[in-house]
C-alpha cells in the first residue's frame, strides 16, 4: 500500500492497484483489478466495488465459454501449470505450462 510521507501526522494510505485489463463480466462497465485479502492471498474484483460487488478467487481472463457464455478463468493446476476454464466448471481447454 501507498502512504503518506508525513506520518504520524497524516494516516492516509491508498491500495495499490493492479489492473489486468480485463472487462468485468459482471457489470460490464468496470475494470477487474488484482487484489490481496488481509492474508495475502490474491483474489480479483471490479473496480467499481460496491456498486459491482464480483469477485474470483481465479483471474479472469476476458473471453467467454463456448459452450454456456459464462466467463473463463486462468487456474492454476497441480505441477505448477495453468489450464484455461469456463467458470462454469462445463468446458475446459489444454494445460499451460
């Protein structure tokens, strides 16, 4: 996070965004951005959170199934690679290495 030099008199801080450029197949109007939980695990929301209020926990990857029309999603796989899947959990494409 972003904070402001003259701390302790001044407390704000500000998110750093990470935007993915990727259309929110939710509301189609914002921009889904990386993210992190208090954890530290990364998860991925739209930008105009709360008025959107989507998120995934895997990264959208801004093309739409072609079998339902849900959206697709990176997702990480055993052995370290990636495998492209409707998030729908009907359709899947070849693993990325």
């Amino acid at each position: 996070f972003y904070a402001c030099s003259n701390f302790p008199d001044c407390r704000h801080t500000q998110a750093i965004v990470k935007e993915i450029g990727v259309e929110c197949p939710s509301c189609h109007q914002g921009q889904i951005i990386e993210r992190k939980t208090k954890r530290n695990r990364i998860f991925y929301g739209c930008n105009r959170y709360p008025e959107c209020e989507f998120t995934s926990w895997d990264k959208p990857i801004g093309r739409d199934c072609p079998k339902c029309g849900h959206f697709l999603v990176e997702k990480k796989v055993r052995g370290g690679g990636k495998q492209v899947v409707c998030s729908n959990g009907d359709y899947e494409e070849e693993k990325i290495k």
